[in-house]
C-alpha cells in the first residue's frame, strides 16, 4: 500500500479544509473509495422507508404491494449498485439484513406475526406460556424472493454489473467508461484480467463479465438485443438463487458471482438462439 501524501489547498489567505468525504450525485464517495459511509447512510434510510411501508401496509391493496416495494425501497437500494456493489459482503450485509426486513413486512405472514403478540402470555394456554425457539424465530425469507422475483442486493449488483457492461461493449458509450475496460485485440467481447487490488472496479468487471460471457455464449453482442439479453440475465440469476434448501440460504445463491464461474451448476445458455431468425 502507497503512503499517504498530505498537502494542503489554498485559496488566497484561507486555507481549504480537507473534507473525509462527500456527496455526489447521491452517492457519497470517501477518502479510500470503501463506501462504507455510503452503505451506512443508504442502511439508515432504507430503515426509514421501511418503516413508512409497515405503517401503511394494512392500507393498501395486495395486488400493488409489489409496485410499491420497487418505488419505496428497490429504486434506493439500485441507485448506483454498479459503483459500491462490489464492496465487501461484510459491508453489504446490513442492506441484506434490511431487505429481509422488508420483504417480511410486504409479503410475508402477517397474520401469524400477530398472532404472536395479540395476547399477552397468561392469557395463553399452559403449554404455550413458555416462549421457545419457535416463537422468537423470524419468517424465512428466500421462499419470499422467489416467489416475488425479487434479487437480493448482492444479485442486484451482478444483475446491474452485467447489464451495463453490456450495454458499454455493445454501443461502446460513454466512452469515458469504455476506455477503462481491458478489452482484448482479439476478441471485442473478453475482458482481460488485472492483477492487482481485488476490489478495483476494472477487475470485477473482467472477473463477472468473462464468467458470463461463456455462461451466455456472448461471443457476438451484434446478435444480441438487450431485452433478450436482460430477461435471459434475470432469469438465469433467479434460478441460480433458487437452487440448495427451498427455505435457508446458502451462500453460492445469496451471491451467485461463484455459481456463474461453475460449468455445472446450471446449463448454459445461448443467446443468439433465442432471437428471432431474422435477427439471429
């Protein structure tokens, strides 16, 4: 790791004082580029609008619960995924923990929930008064994602990594983006590898997108729409995240940035027989 280099601005007489982060364009961006201070920031109000959501859930009708999880809570939870999703899964562990929360919220068991609470424990029967592991134990939450077809954050960030990667190598806009991608001389669709830091933007790029690239068979993106390519993307995510124990979660469907690099855990798909003849 490089030394730090202190230096300080000045302006004029004054001198500027030297700021561990800022915002911009929403999105908070600290002196080591960690994204930490954003995550937690986006945690905070992500409980906020969760709880707006309990308040007013008895409200609403069931057939725009859906609806309103993807304005009050997914649109925040998206913004800018592609820049701070591929922090740490430490780091992003809070907002899992907190979309969990959510999806129990909108649609989870709520009649039973109560249930729990409406009486208190002397008015219960003898053998309910004492409160085991049972009681306190919290819904499970992955038969909720998949029956919503709902991708938790960290399949987000692959879902949302993969889309405008694509986009980039497809129209080669905005060119300030496709400059920085390691393109290989031979083959316009393969991102060469960086060694270096592991959480450098460039190498999660190569590393998801080559993945990818084999698991689709993307050697042509000319052949490709991007709705094809978009549906096929979150279609394939879901199923990767529905596969193990249909109620606890493993780790290879919360990310499923190792399942893509595994030949067998699904089949592979091929884009460009999905297309139409005219446009294949």
């Amino acid at each position: 790791k490089s030394p730090r280099i202190e230096f300080s601005l000045h302006l004029g007489s004054k001198t500027i004082p030297r700021m561990t982060q800022t915002k911009f364009l929403g999105v908070i961006i600290d002196e080591e580029l960690s994204w930490k201070p954003h995550i937690i920031d986006l945690t905070k109000r992500l409980k906020m609008h969760t709880g707006s959501i309990n308040r007013i859930m008895d409200n609403i009708p069931k057939h725009i619960h859906k609806s309103l999880y993807h304005t009050l809570f997914e649109s925040h939870l998206h913004y800018g995924i592609t820049v701070w999703g591929g922090s740490s899964y430490a780091k992003v562990e809070p907002l899992l923990k907190v979309q969990k929360k959510c999806l129990r919220i909108m649609f989870g068991d709520r009649e039973t929930y109560r249930e729990k609470f409406q009486t208190c424990v002397r008015s219960r029967r003898k053998q309910s008064m004492i409160l085991g592991e049972r009681f306190f134990r919290k819904e499970d939450s992955k038969p909720l994602f998949n029956s919503q077809g709902i991708l938790t954050v960290y399949n987000s960030y692959i879902y949302h990594l993969l889309l405008s990667t694509f986009k980039v190598l497809k129209y080669r806009t905005p060119s300030s983006i496709h400059s920085l991608l390691p393109i290989s001389k031979r083959k316009d669709t393969l991102l060469l590898s960086e060694f270096g830091s592991t959480s450098s933007y460039t190498r999660n790029i190569s590393t998801v997108w080559n993945a990818a690239r084999q698991k689709f068979k993307l050697f042509d993106l000319s052949q490709v729409k991007i709705s094809t390519f978009k549906n096929l993307l979150k279609k394939t995510i879901l199923g990767y995240q529905k596969l193990g124990d249909r109620e606890s979660w493993a780790r290879i469907e919360i990310d499923v940035t190792v399942a893509l690099k595994t030949p067998d855990t699904l089949q592979d798909f091929d884009c460009t027989g999905l297309l139409p003849s005219d446009e294949a």
